[in-house]
C-alpha cells in the first residue's frame, strides 16, 4: 500500500428489493482516528458493523460518513395496518394524559415513520439492509481512498523537494563551523591588542578561553544526528503504509538539532543557515501533518 494522504471523497450506492442505500464519505486530518457516521432509523442497529468496516480500511484522520436509505422509483408503497393502528393508538393515549385534543384525522397516517408505510418487496431481513449497506460503504471507501493515495503521492514528491533542500544547507554549515573558532580568536587578539597591557599569543589563559570556545560551539555531533535523521526520513518516504506519525516525531527532532546548533553558533552566518533550515522544516512538517 502506497503513502496516503489524509484528505479524500467517495460515494457509493447499491440496492437491496426496493430500497437503494446512497454512502458519502469524507475525510481530513486529525492526528488519530475518528469516525462520524449519521445513518438514518431504520439502519441505526448496523452502525456498529459500519463502523468496524471503515475501521479496517482506514488508520488516521476525522472521517465522515453520510447514509440515505431511499425507496425506488418502481416499487409499490402500501399500509402497515397493524402497525398504523399501533401508533394512532399510542397517540390519542397520550394526547388523553396530556389533555389535548384529538384532532387526529386521515392525513396524520401520512406523517406516520418508516415501516407503517412500505414497499411490497422490501426487505424484511436485516441482514440484506447489511449487504447493501456494506456495497456501498466498499465503493465510497474504494473511491475515497483511491483519492488518498493521488494525494498521497503528490505530498511524497512535495516532501522529497523539500528533504533535498534541507539536505544541501548541511554541507554550508560543516563548511563554516571550523572557522567560527578562528573568528573569535582573531576578534579576541584584536580587542586584546587594544588594551595597553603584555599578553602573548600563547598564553594559557587565552588558550584555555579558546579552548573552551570551541567545545561551546561544536555541532559535530548535531550534524552527524541530522544525518541519521534525514537518512530515516527518506526511508519512511521510500516505504508503504502508514508513517504520517513517524515523520512528525522525526521534524521534531531535526528542529531540536537545528535549534542547538542555532544555540551553539554565535556566527552571524550560521545563524542565516539555521533560519532558512527551520522556515522549510516548518514547511515540511505542514506537509507531514497531510500524511496517514
């Protein structure tokens, strides 16, 4: 299974006797899963099964789902009456406890629900509402994810743009790190120099502040972590299946390395690298949120 995206459309429909079931389903991100399913009364006691179906197919994102049960066009509607009489009769009952009046007449049987009213041939088993039901889940969900996985790999090429570009601001920073020491020993000799005291070059107390300088601003080993991190990164890309969580744990960790060495740099060039790095790992992470 190729990356997905978290974003998608599908419908689906089948038909069972003389009712049709119309799914709709959508979703967008969220960082886990959730599912918003509205059927309509007579399929409430099949949103259990709904939900464990659209559960197996679908790992991450707010998920919503949208169910009409119709009658078609063809099919005959005729009269429940033992059913119309149970419900004018629960009525007047409580119209007469209530104390209002009964104004029930002939047209009050049209307002009556599903199944006073229903087709000759429509299904009585619960299990055929299922079949339907499910038919037309697997098509909305068979054409949302086909959606997810368009965007899934757009977002990839998106991202490994971005991962290339992040990459090549690696090598400026190994390039000017040695020279921020011999930077700040030549500042430090000039202010030195102007001060009317003897001092000479190696003298301990200069060595040592240098010395100590240049273990404070050592990205060495931040460098060799971006590395390993930029490394499983375009493992994850290159790999199917879920990894939308995987990536946003490892942007953390790019920020956290790019902002010690931000931390470390005390170099007006260095800290220009790191601002671009952080502005397109930023841009990468939004990307990432996209991802199942």
């Amino acid at each position: 299974m190729a990356i997905l995206s978290m974003t998608g459309f599908g419908r689906g429909a089948a038909a069972v006797g003389s009712r049709r079931v119309d799914v709709e389903l959508s979703s967008v991100n969220r960082k886990q899963f959730d599912l918003t399913l509205a059927l309509p009364r007579e399929l409430a006691t099949l949103e259990a099964r709904a939900s464990a179906l659209v559960r197996q197919r679908i790992v991450r994102g707010h998920v919503r789902g949208s169910v009409r049960l119709h009658g078609l066009p063809e099919a005959a509607a005729v009269m429940q009456p033992e059913l119309a009489r149970e419900q004018i009769e629960a009525l007047r009952k409580m119209a007469d406890a209530l104390g209002l009046a009964d104004d029930l007449s002939a047209s009050a049987l049209l307002r009556l629900p599903w199944p006073v009213f229903q087709s000759e041939s429509d299904p009585g088993d619960g299990e055929l509402l299922w079949q339907a039901l499910a038919g037309a889940l697997e098509q909305a969900l068979d054409e949302l994810l086909a959606m997810r996985q368009r965007e899934g790999a757009a977002l990839v090429a998106d991202l490994a743009g971005r991962l290339q570009r992040l990459e090549e601001m690696v090598p400026p920073l190994q390039a000017r790190a040695p020279l921020v020491v011999e930077d700040y020993r030549a500042t430090l000799l000039k202010r030195l120099q102007e001060i009317p005291l003897p001092f000479a070059a190696d003298d301990p107390a200069l060595l040592r502040e240098l010395a100590l300088f240049a273990d404070r601003c050592d990205i060495s080993e931040e460098l060799t972590r971006l590395g390993s991190h930029f490394t499983q990164v375009r493992e994850l890309l290159a790999a199917d299946g879920p990894c939308g969580r995987a990536l946003d744990f490892l942007c953390q960790e790019l920020f956290r390395e790019i902002n010690t060495i931000g931390s470390k740099a005390n170099d007006a060039a260095l800290a220009r690298i790191v601002i671009g790095f952080k502005a397109e790992l930023e841009a990468f992470r939004e990307q990432v949120q996209n991802i199942e």
